[in-house]
C-alpha cells in the first residue's frame, strides 16, 4: 500500500533520511521507532507530502506521489499536538474535510455522527478545542483524520502529548479503530513500549536508516544490532564472543547463541533469576521498587546486570547473590 | 512592607510621570471645555455643557466627524488589505528577502512630514513625475480626488508598519494547523481563508486598533499636503480642531470637540475589543 523505495532526504549538510526501503502491506499497523533525530518524522512527513524527497521513491497504491501535494494524497494525518482548528467546533472541525470534499449538509451531518460515536464524543460537537482534555483533543483529530476515509492514516507521536493513564487508554483505542477500519497505518514514535504494543511490523530507524525491520517480537527478541537491542526494552548489552554455540566472556557461558565472533549477549531482566548455585555471582546495588516488580542491579565483575523479582523476597543492599543465565539468549553483532 | 506595596512603590516613579504629562492635560481640556476660555477672552467662565451642545450644532464639525469616518473606513480598509498581501508574499521563500524587507520598511523610516513633502513634489500638477506620465491632473487642487489622493499617500506610509506586524503574527502562527488543513484536502486558498485568517484574527485586530487609532489622529499630512482644502474636502476632525483651537483662538469649544473625538474613539476601541475577545 505504502512503499518508499531508496528515499534520501538532507536539509543541508545533515542526512535526514538515508537511502530508506519500506513497505507497508494493506491494513498493516507500521510503526517507526526511534530516538529523536534519527528521521521517521521526516519519513512521514514524506509521505504526507510535506516533504519532498531528495532521490528514491515514494508510491501509495501503487501510484508514484512524489510530486503531488498533501491534499491529492490519499492520507488522513493525526499531529503531535493535535492541530485542531482553534476556531471551529468539534463538529466544525470534523466536517472539515467533509465540507472541502463538497459534500451535501445531510450527509456531512451523517458522516460527523459516525465519526464522533466511533471516537466516543458524541454530545462535546458543540465545545471548541480549548474546551476539551487533551485526549477529546486527540479523539478529534483521529476522527477529522478518518473523515475522508483516506487509504493511509499517519500518525506522529500522537500520545506523546498526554499523560500516562490517558496514553494507555487511547493506545487501546487507536488498536480497535484499527482493526475496526482495517485502515493502513504508519505510526512515529519514540515509545518503544508504545511500538510494541500497538504496531504489526516496526521499523527502528537510526541516523536515518531503517536499523531493524520485523515484527514486535522479532524487535524485541532477536534484536539486529547493539543499538537495537539497547533501546527496545531493558536489558544489559554482555561484550563477548560466540563460539560454537556457546557464549565466551572470560570463559565459556553455559547460555546457547547463535552466530560466531565477537558480539554482545543481551541479557534482559525478566531472563535473569536469583539462584542458589547460579551461574554468576555479584552484589547487590540497587533495588528499584516498580509497583507489580522490583527491579535489582547486581555488580558480577565490573557489569551491573538487572534482575527482575516479585516484589516480596528482595535481598539487601550489599548482599551477595548468585543468578541463574538463560538457557539461550540474543547475540547481537556490531555490524548494520 | 509586602509585595503589593513594593510593586507600588516601584511604579510609582512611572505613574507619577504618566500623570503630569497625560492626567494633566486631559484634565486642563476637561476643565477648559466646561467653561467660555479664549484666546481673545481669556476668563474661566463655566458654562457648563454648551460648548458640547454648540459642537453637535456646528456642521463643519459634523461635516469634519464624517470626512473623517469615510477617510479612516478607506485607509485602514486598504492598509490592512495591502499589508497582508506584502505579509504574506514576505513570508513566502522569495530570493533576496532582505532587500524586500528593507523595500517595505522604508516609509516607516520616513517622518509624516517629509512624507508629505515627498508625494507632493510627486503628486505636483505642473511639476510631478505622475502628472508628466498620465497628463495634468490636480490631485490635491480637485476636490474630487483630494481626499482619496491624501488617503494613498497615508496608505503608503502605514502599510509597511502594518505588514511587518502581519508578517510577525504570520511566522508565529503553529505549522501543523494549516498542514493539518493540506492533508484534509484544502488548496493553499481554502487553507488562508478557513485557517490562516481565523488563527491571524488577533493581530488583525490589534492593527484595526492602532490603525484606527492613528487615522482618526491624522494630522501632519493634511497639514503639508492640502491644509483642509480644497474649501473643506480633506478638512479632517484633527485638523478642523486644530484650526479651532489656534486658529479660530476657541480653546473651550476645540477642548470640547477634543473630548467628544475621545468619546468616539474610545467607542470604537470597546467595539474591537469585542470582537478580539468574541469566540
């Protein structure tokens, strides 16, 4: 439905976008996932049309749209911070679209209706914006981005701007509406929980590179490269080596990987085990009460590993303890 | 003491200031328009409203209210047009910008005197640039192009103050609104009209204001360019006050009228401000 096929993108002497190649598939969830500068909002803001590509590609239905403006683009947008016309209601701002498109009152009043009972506003079309909480906002935009039942709907950092019970309710939301809609999504975000979450497929963009592409828990659990690995989810980068099936650090590990050479063992939390005999043996250093977990460092030779525990049984600080490895774990190599 | 009594205290130096050389006076033209004072019978006599009365029945006083009126309606109509057709050209990425810029501040830079001065060698029946190109036409002599010869001229001049505070207001605007606007299918017109324009509404109406504001003021040109004439067909309020005052040596009656052009202009900034906080 989506492809960007080679996309460059500089603003002088900075590469924003370097050589990206995309594809999204019909009423896939997209997301792109990364650190602040590393171009998926330039990414989208390519495909929105708000941007135009230096070299490469990009296609939406198969037709080539690198020359056609926003508003000849099939696409509904729902920005960071809402932009909600401040001077119309929220049926004003929902019709919209409606309006521009010609259509009859009856039918934009019909239209306006749907929408606003499948975002959960119906009875606010009345208020103005600067009326609203930020997540009505947030409902708003989403259902005057839908008006036009475009073919894609982008969408940057839409939670970003609410806090964080709101975020996870409307993230719940934005995946029925999906699914509902059966609409192609390409989504921007810097929340690696939110990417997971949501998203069927996500890329995770670096220095305006695409870094990783796969499925959440491809992402998750077996991460390309270092920078992968150390930004979605938590977890403890090990440098060592893979030799014949096994992990080697000083000796050999007794956690299988795959691969040869030298490399890092990522070592998450929730793998980890305090074990009488274990593996490993360190101090404790840290124990952070996180509400359903309590999350411990532990020192083991000059590496402070985390550990994830129910709450309840956690040793002292300074406490010696032994954890228990994985059996098998990620071995992620520095090479892109 | 608290911090209210040293925020007075340190406003007070600025207060007292404003006091003796706004309070003062309005107070003196308050006083003097209540009693007969002039020149020629310089006594304090109270008499009251009369002198207000007597304004109401002085038809080249009503005569001057509605010149002004038609002149202030035609100048800040255009000025704000112009202005926000230089904004919004000024905002686009035309090359050598700052050449433009300069272009449009330069009559800003310009006293309303040598304003004058300048348009009236141009405008100059037997001597003007204009009058050689388009042949002789008495743009200030004719009473039927004085006002509106005088009204360009102050366009001319306002304009660039005004689109530089357009310009301003334009490149504060948020981003996301009008590209909101794009990706909802408007063309770049339907997104000005329905997006730029609304989200622009205060700073057109803070100019409405001081454009208003200084129009109904307007003075110095009437002085250089035409001095009321021909006969009374740029005669504006200002001016007509003036001539009262100094001319006609009436300080009570000009203090009156004076009051009375405050009344209406106080009226009119009520109205903006309504609408600035309408919505």
């Amino acid at each position: 439905m989506v492809e960007l096929l080679g996309v460059r993108k500089r603003y002088g002497e900075v590469v924003a976008v370097d050589g990206v190649d995309l594809g999204l598939k019909e009423g896939e969830f997209f997301t792109l996932l990364g650190p602040s500068g590393c171009g998926k909002t330039t990414t989208l803001r390519l495909v929105a049309g708000f941007e135009a590509p230096d070299a490469g590609e990009v296609r939406i239905g198969g037709e080539r749209v690198n020359a056609l403006p926003p508003e000849r683009r099939p696409i509904g947008m729902v920005f960071q911070n809402y932009a909600l016309f401040p001077n119309m209601t929220v049926f004003g701002n929902v019709a919209f679209p409606l309006r521009l498109k010609g259509l009859p009152e009856r039918e934009v009043r019909r239209k306006v209706g749907t929408l606003l009972e499948m975002v959960h506003l119906v009875g606010l079309e009345g208020r103005y914006p600067k009326e609203l909480s930020g997540g009505q906002q947030q409902r708003v935009a989403l259902a005057r981005a839908l008006a036009r039942e475009p073919k894609v709907l982008l969408l940057d950092e839409p939670l970003s701007a609410l806090d964080a019970k709101i975020r996870e309710e409307l993230r719940g939301e934005l995946k029925r509406l999906q699914r509902e809609t059966g609409l192609t999504t390409l989504y921007v975000t810097h929340d690696q929980e939110e990417a997971l979450a949501l998203s069927d497929r996500i890329a995770v963009m670096r220095e305006g590179r695409v870094e990783h592409l796969g499925t959440p828990r491809e992402i998750y659990e077996e991460p390309a490269t270092p920078f992968v690995a150390a930004f979605v989810g938590t977890g403890v980068l090990v440098p060592g080596e893979a030799r014949e099936g096994l992990f080697h650090r000083d000796r050999p590990w007794p956690v299988r990987v795959k691969g040869e050479g030298p490399g890092f063992l990522l070592l998450r939390p929730e793998r980890l085990r305090l074990e009488e005999g274990g593996f490993l043996e360190g101090t404790v250093v840290l124990a952070t009460y996180l509400g359903s977990l309590v999350r411990l460092e532990v020192e083991v030779g000059g590496l402070v590993l985390k550990v994830d525990l129910p709450p309840g049984r956690v040793p002292a600080l300074g406490q010696r303890v032994r954890l228990g490895l994985p059996e098998e774990a990620p071995f992620v190599r520095e090479e892109r | 003491m608290g911090q209210r009594g040293v925020g007075w205290l340190l406003a007070l130096p600025g207060l007292a200031v404003l006091g003796g050389v706004v309070g003062l006076p309005l107070l003196y033209a308050l006083f003097l328009s209540l009693t007969g004072y002039s020149f020629l019978r310089p006594s304090y006599d109270w008499v009251g409203p009369a002198r207000y009365q007597e304004a109401f029945r002085d038809p080249y006083f009503l005569h001057a209210l509605g010149l002004t009126a038609l002149y202030v309606a035609v100048t800040v109509g255009l000025t704000l047009v112009l202005a926000l057709v230089l904004a919004v050209l000024l905002q686009q990425n035309l090359p050598w910008k700052g050449f433009h810029y300069f272009v449009v501040s330069l009559p800003m830079l310009i006293a309303p005197v040598g304003v004058g001065l300048i348009w009236k060698m141009i405008l100059h029946p037997e001597l003007g640039i204009l009058s050689y190109l388009f042949g002789k036409v008495d743009f200030f002599g004719d009473a039927r192009y004085a006002l509106f010869s005088l009204a360009l001229v102050d366009v001319w001049q306002q304009v660039s103050f005004a689109a530089l505070v357009l310009l301003a207001g334009l490149r504060s605007l948020p981003k996301e609104p009008l590209e909101a606007a794009y990706v909802d299918g408007a063309t770049p017109w339907q997104a000005f009209l329905r997006v730029t324009l609304p989200l622009l509404r205060p700073v057109l109406v803070v100019l409405l204001i001081l454009q208003t504001l200084a129009e109904v003021r307007t003075y110095d040109l009437v002085y250089v360019l035409t001095r009321g004439g021909p006969g009374s067909a740029t005669d504006l309020v200002s001016y007509y006050i003036y001539r009262k005052a100094f001319l006609g040596l009436d300080l009570s009656g000009a203090s009156a009228m004076g009051y009375l052009l405050l009344l209406l202009t106080l009226a009119l900034v009520a109205a903006y401000y309504r609408l600035l906080t309408r919505g």
